[in-house]
C-alpha cells in the first residue's frame, strides 16, 4: 500500500513536458445521392488532406487540443466539424454529406478520453487494450481497472460487475451475442478470451442501468466493434506466452474488407510459478475472421467465424503450503499421482446484413449458430500430510511440517461431457428523426444441450474412508467398525438432454431536447422475454417476463462542464442451462427469472488542471434481488442450487479520475466500495461469495522526456478478500472467513522503433513498418501471495477442517515483441 500511496502522489505532482502527440480522424466523404465524393479538401488549423476517389479521407490531427475541422469541395456547400478534442491515438470517424444548397454545420464535442456519453455506457481506447501489461493481456485486462469490476483470478478472463457473478454479463461483438464454455472449472482452461483485441475498433462497457436493447442479464454489456479495415495492414504479436498475428485487407474497388486474427497461448510459464509441481502442457489455439462486403451504398453483408481449441493436460507432483497464524503455523504437503485431460472445442458463425431504407432508417439482419464440445476428464490421487511447522533451530529444512495432525489421501474421478447448440435468428432496426431515435428488435433462440455429469470424491484418513456426512452414514469410526457400502464422499451422476426456445424483443424511444437553456436527454424502453424449456424426462415449462427500463440525463447550461445520469429499471435473467442443474445434476425446469431492481445516478464532470482536459466520472447504485438462484464458487466454476430460494441486496458507489497526468498519455485512478448480502430461505443476510467491499484501480502511462520512445504502462490493483467458500455439503452459515486481500501489479516498458510519431524514409530498411516495438514486462512486480480459494483439508485428531489457501502466481518476467506493417 505505501507504494501505490506513492504512485498516487506522483501522479498528481508529476508535470512533464513533451512533444505533440496525434489522433485521427477518417471516414467517407458523400454527396446527397450518398455517393463518394472525391477531391474534396479536408483541412484543420495546422494540416490537411483530400478524398481519394472512393470518397475516402485519413487526417491525422494533435490529440488534446480542441480543434476544427473543414470540408469544402467545388459547388457544394462547405460542412464544419466544430471542438473536436480527441486523445492520444483515438481514431474517430466521421462521414459527412455534403449538400449543394443548403449549409450543414456539425458540432461534435468530444471529452479529453472520449465521447461524453449520456447514455453511460464508458468508451475504452483500443491502444490501451492492446498496451496495457498483464497475464491475460486484452480486453478483459483493462475492465478489471475499472471500479465496478473485480478478479481476483490473473489467470481468468473471467469477471464479475457490481456484485454479480460470471454468468451475468453479456457480451456482443458488431451487435453479435457471444458465449463462452460452460464447464469451466479452473483458470487454467481460459487460454484465451473470445474477443481477439488485435481485430478490436471500438470498446463500449456499461457496469449496469444499461437500455433494453442490451438483453436480459442482470450485471453487465460488454460491447465490441470489429474494425472495418481502411487499407492493407498486418500486424504480429510475440512474447513466451505465445504469439497472435492479424491481417487486415480492403479490395481495390474498397467493397470488400476484411480482418482476421491468429492466436496461440500457453500458460505453462504462469501456472509452474504456482505451489503446485506439475508437468503441465497447455496449448490454446483459435481463428477468428470478419468479412464485409458491400453490395451497394444501400446494403453490406458481415460475417464473424470463430474456431478455438483448448487442449488442457495437466499432471500435478507436489505442492507445499504453509498457512496459518504466527503463533500457529502449519504446514500442507501433498503428493500427486494420475492426471487431468480436458478439451474444450468451440465453433462459431454469424451473418449479418444491414440495409440502410434512407437516412433515417436502417434495417439489420442477424443469424448465429455456436457449437461446443467440451470434455473433463481427471483421475488423481492425493496424499497428503498436515502438520505443524517446524521451528528447531537445529532441524535444516525448518519449514517442513514435523508434527503431524493428519495423514491420508484423497481421489478425485470425473468423465464429464457436455455438446451445446445454440441458434439465433435476430431482427434489429432504427428510424431518427429531429433529434428522435426509434429502435426495436425481436429474437428467435434455439439451445439444445446434451450434458454427461459423473464426479467423484473418495476421502481415506488414517486408514477408513470418510463417508458423506448425512443420516445414513453416521457413524463413530474408527473407534467403532461400520460396515456399509463404500460410498464418495462426494458424488454426481447425471445425463441430461434438455432443449429450450426463446423468443424475445424490445422497442424503446431516445430523444435529445433542451429545456430551457439546457440538453436533456431521455430513453424509454421495453424488454419481452418468453421461454419453453423442455427434454428428456424433463416437464416442459413456459415462463413470460416483461423488463421496463429508463435512462436520463441532463447537462447544465453551466460555466462547469458537467452531465448528470439517472437510470432506473428491471432487469431480468432467465436461467440457462447451467442455472437449471442442481449439485446433484438434476434439472429444475421451473427456475425463475433472477429478477433485479436497479437505480443508477451517476456525474461526469469535465476540467482543466496543469493546462490539460481530465474527466471525473462517480456513479452510486442500488440494487434489490429477487427469486435469486444461489450458487458456490469454486475458482471460476459456478455451481446452482436450481432455486428461487434467496433474496439479496447490493449498494455501492465509484469514482474514476482520467485525463493526461502525463502529456499526451492516458492514466486514470478508480475507487469502488461495494456491499452484497443474501438471505437463503430466511435464514438471516450473509456476505456473498463477490462480496468484494473496497477496489483500488490505477492505470498509468509515462515516458522518459529525454528519450520518448521509452514508454511505461504499469497497472496496479488492490481489492480487499471475498468470502473464502465452505466445503462440499458444508452449511455456508457456518463458514464466512475470507480470503486475503489481493494486491498486484504488472509492470511493462518498451521501446518505440517505429511509430506515429517516428517514422523513416524509404531508404531505410524501417520504412516498411508503422509500429515496431520491443518489451519488458513484469507481472505480479511486488512478488505478492493472492489465493482465490481453499483447500479444505480434514484434521482426525481434533476432527476440524481447514481451510488452506491456494496461492496464485508468483512474479513472472516476459519479453514482447509487437510489429505492424
């Protein structure tokens, strides 16, 4: 912590200059026909440039600094583009019409990070993703920065928002939903994120209050924007995690792009830093494509195709943790024999086609089929050895456990197999007019999922074997024999074929007025769920929900640039496969929607300080859950209870400071504090397991002034510990310790060869390329021990169990080549 207080301290003194720094500007310049006009002068106060004969245009422009932008061409009237501030790196787009009789001028004012949104959802810059250091690198990297947002698993790309859970977040990809495996079970198997952040334009994230457009999940939007290339580009991506390469190409006639992406990873490097000894050998592969063709200027069709593999095996040896208390250390040793082979094959497709009516109307069309096929096999043995820590001075390894509490063995078997097919068919469209936005959409959704469940849990300490703790098997060994069959302590066994359709739509209504001196905005909105589960020896059940949503905000006629937001609705989840199974892995076809009220108020206040643009941005939030689903959580893997049992309540409040505390640089400071309790069939409120209460998140970006093309990313998170889980059957009243607070910092420093800002002339072998750089990473900097679950291990003498934390990695070095041609 005295670090970070360091680090904070810096970056409200620091106060360096440095040369300009640039953002850009493109688009399609068009005529009132909506054809491309070429020739046309697009000029700023310092440079210029003109269309091509598509129409096409790329200025490049300083970043930070309000600026104006002219479109002018013989016999038609000039378009202005008024206070346009844009950061470091940002592309905007824009494509005007020009007109021949009548003057159109566009006012667009854009925040020091972005556009000021009044719709809360926050833009995130697409350098920042593909910069920021850390072990799973991407976007979900950088949510976790945010205040809202918290992991505590460096190995996931997993995330939960505002006290929710993994399950509860959506994520689309050009207005495409995208899903994730569903038997996850440890960190280990996510290789890779489904978002491939070398293809990535654009990043929108709203943390809740989000509009009826979004769909049905109680938590979060994740909203991403392929590019639609512009020219020819490739890129490449090389460290020992792995390597991702990118392609991005554009017809001559510029009615064809495309941009495609190659990923290989491999955690081997991260998980061996870890306690456990193990020969591990991951390899996770995927390829991903966008396509566009543009037929006409009235209609373009989109394709997005995804294939991974994740082939994850894995043979534990040994492994050593000492835990407990300076009066009380103990000590866990465990020796391993089998191993794990788990395989996760995901395939995905959709089309999509957009017809622009005119230009207030836009009709688009979307199909999406996704198929997985995942498989977890496991046989391993586990002896172990808990004891005492030995303190004898004169005893050479002191940390070895001498005095043994308990000795035994433990073996873990499962054969789980799951193939899920799920097939949408989507209809969205938008009509604007005079500042008035109509939009609607309607859903088709087709899942059919055949899961094959078998786990089990054998426990043998000091010779007999544990049986499961209910009535039937209560007994007093190994004082008294008990004859009974030999049981799991733990044990599921379960087939499931269950097919569920859905049909679902919105409409809602945006307008932005004045009144009075001041811009007032206002969304409306409506969501409509209906869903028929049924299979085999499943009772086919229908259930209906209807979710209102709301959405305003305000910006003062003020001196002070300030926006005010308020939204406020009913947000509702309707279970998924996973949310219908039982730990026993029954299916519960009459689960009910999770059902969330949600009130949002938040402020975005915009100002100079040290003669540069910062943005503070506060939101507080309350929610109230009903007909909640409760789960356990164990790593990343959820379990349901396959009930409307609970009811819950989450309250919290954040602030985010952004802006250049460095010039030409993008940093930013977030706090959060939230709070989340449930009542399990009225037993009385408990924390839940993201009951995650204070998050600190700092993202800084410096350089060396002397020598610029040295750059620093850091980013440094401090969250104190979640509810550290119960064992198996275990009364979760019973078992509310937590897990320590998570501390860490990833550290990366570069070196620019080639950039914006440096580039070479054609003699020079560097000439051929836009980026070139060379780095440094550190992660996990300060070496800190996070555990993100027990071990519960059982002690025969004193017959307690405890809970042994499982540490996360250790300070890892990595060394990162980036290239873009």
């Amino acid at each position: 912590m005295k670090f970070c207080a360091t680090i904070i301290l810096y970056l409200l003194l620091c106060h360096i200059t440095c040369s300009a720094q640039t953002a850009t500007i493109t688009g399609v310049v068009l005529d009132e026909n909506r054809n491309p006009l070429p020739s046309v002068n697009v000029t700023s106060e310092n440079t210029g440039t003109s269309t091509d004969d598509n129409g096409f245009y790329l200025l490049q422009i300083f970043a930070d600094k309000e600026t104006s932008i002219i479109f002018s061409h013989l016999g038609h009237e000039d378009v202005r583009l008024e206070k346009l501030i844009l950061t470091t790196n940002e592309t905007f787009e824009f494509n005007p019409i020009l007109k021949t009789n009548v003057t159109q001028i566009d006012e667009v004012t854009v925040s020091a990070t972005g556009d000021k949104k009044v719709t809360g959802i926050l833009s995130i810059s697409t350098e920042d993703v593909r910069k920021i250091p850390g072990a799973n690198a991407g976007v979900e990297n950088i949510l976790k920065l945010l205040p809202g947002v918290s992991s505590n698993n460096e190995l996931s790309t997993q995330y939960s928002v505002r006290g929710g859970n993994y399950d509860e977040n959506l994520v689309y990809i050009n207005e495409i939903e995208v899903y994730r495996p569903f038997l996850i079970r440890s960190a280990q198997q996510e290789g890779l994120s489904f978002v491939n952040s070398d293809m990535v334009q654009d990043v929108k994230f709203s943390a809740g209050g989000f509009q009826a457009k979004y769909g049905d999940k109680l938590s979060s939007v994740l909203d991403i924007t392929y590019k639609n290339p512009s020219q020819f580009s490739a890129q490449g991506d090389i460290s020992l995690l792995g390597l991702s390469t990118s392609l991005e190409t554009i017809s001559k006639n510029k009615k064809f792009s495309s941009v495609s992406g190659l990923r290989y990873r491999s955690n081997s490097m991260l998980v061996n830093s870890q306690q456990t000894q193990s020969n591990f050998n991951p390899a996770f592969t995927d390829v991903q494509s966008y396509f566009t063709y543009r037929f006409s200027e009235k209609f373009d069709l989109n394709f997005l195709g995804n294939f991974s593999v994740n082939n994850y095996k894995n043979e534990p040896i040994e492994r050593q943790t000492n835990f407990g208390t300076i009066d009380d250390p103990r000590s866990l040793t465990v020796f391993y024999e089998g191993r794990e082979r788990n395989k996760y094959t995901t395939t995905f497709g959709a089309l999509k086609g957009n017809y622009y009516v005119n230009d207030k109307t836009t009709l688009k069309f979307i199909s999406s089929l996704y198929h997985t096929v995942e498989e977890e096999f496991s046989d391993v043995f586990a002896f172990y050895e808990l004891g005492d820590i030995n303190d004898d001075s004169n005893n050479l390894n002191p940390e070895t456990g001498n005095d043994n509490r308990g000795i035994g063995s433990q073996f873990n078997r499962s054969r789980n197999n799951l193939d899920a097919l799920i097939f949408n068919l989507n209809h969205r469209g938008h009509h604007k007019r005079d500042g008035f936005l109509l939009e609607w959409g309607i859903k088709y959704t087709h899942e059919d999922i055949r899961d094959q469940l078998r786990e089990s849990e054998f426990i043998d300490s000091a010779g007999f074997s544990i049986r499961p703790p209910r009535e039937e098997f209560m007994n007093n060994q190994p004082e008294e024999p008990f004859e009974t069959p030999l049981v799991p302590y733990t044990g599921i066994d379960a087939t499931n074929f269950v097919k569920t359709n859905r049909f679902s739509g919105f409409l809602q209504m945006g307008r932005r007025t004045q009144w009075k001196s001041n811009d007032l905005y206002y969304n409306l909105g409506l969501r409509l769920h209906h869903w028929t589960v049924s299979g085999t020896n499943v009772e086919k059940v229908s259930q209906t929900i209807i979710s209102p949503r709301a959405q305003f905000a305000i910006k003062p006629d003020w001196d002070k640039d300030m926006l005010f937001r308020f939204s406020a609705g009913i947000y509702q989840q309707p279970p998924f496969y996973r949310e219908l199974r039982d730990s026993v892995g029954s299916i519960n076809p009459n689960v009910k929607a999770q059902k969330s009220f949600h009130v949002v108020l938040g402020n975005e206040y915009s100002f100079n300080l040290w003669e540069r643009p910062f943005t503070l941005n506060s939101e507080v939030y309350y929610k109230k859950l009903t007909n909640i689903n409760p789960y356990t959580l164990d790593d990343v893997r959820i379990r349901y209870a396959a009930n409307n049992s609970t009811e819950a309540y989450v309250y919290g409040a954040e602030m985010r400071l952004y802006g250049a505390f460095v010039p030409g640089t993008e940093s930013w400071m977030s706090i959060g504090f939230l709070r989340t309790e449930e009542n399990i069939n009225n037993r009385g409120y408990i924390p839940r397991p993201t009951d995650q209460r204070f998050k600190l998140g700092i993202l800084f970006q410096d350089y060396i002034p002397s020598i610029p093309d040295i750059k620093m990313h850091m980013n440094l998170v401090y969250m104190t510990g979640v509810p550290g889980g119960s064992p198996s059957y275990a009364n979760p009243y019973e078992f509310q310790n937590r897990l320590r607070d998570y501390k860490r910092a990833d550290l990366g420093i570069s070196y620019i060869f080639v950039g914006k800002d440096k580039t070479f002339s054609e003699e020079h072998w560097l000439h051929q390329f836009k980026n070139l750089s060379l780095g440094l990473e550190i992660f996990n900097l300060f070496n800190n021990q996070n555990s993100i679950t027990n071990t519960w291990v059982r002690d025969v003498d004193s017959k307690n169990e405890f809970a042994v934390p499982n540490f996360l990695t250790s300070r890892i070095f990595n060394v990162r080549l980036q290239v873009r041609l």
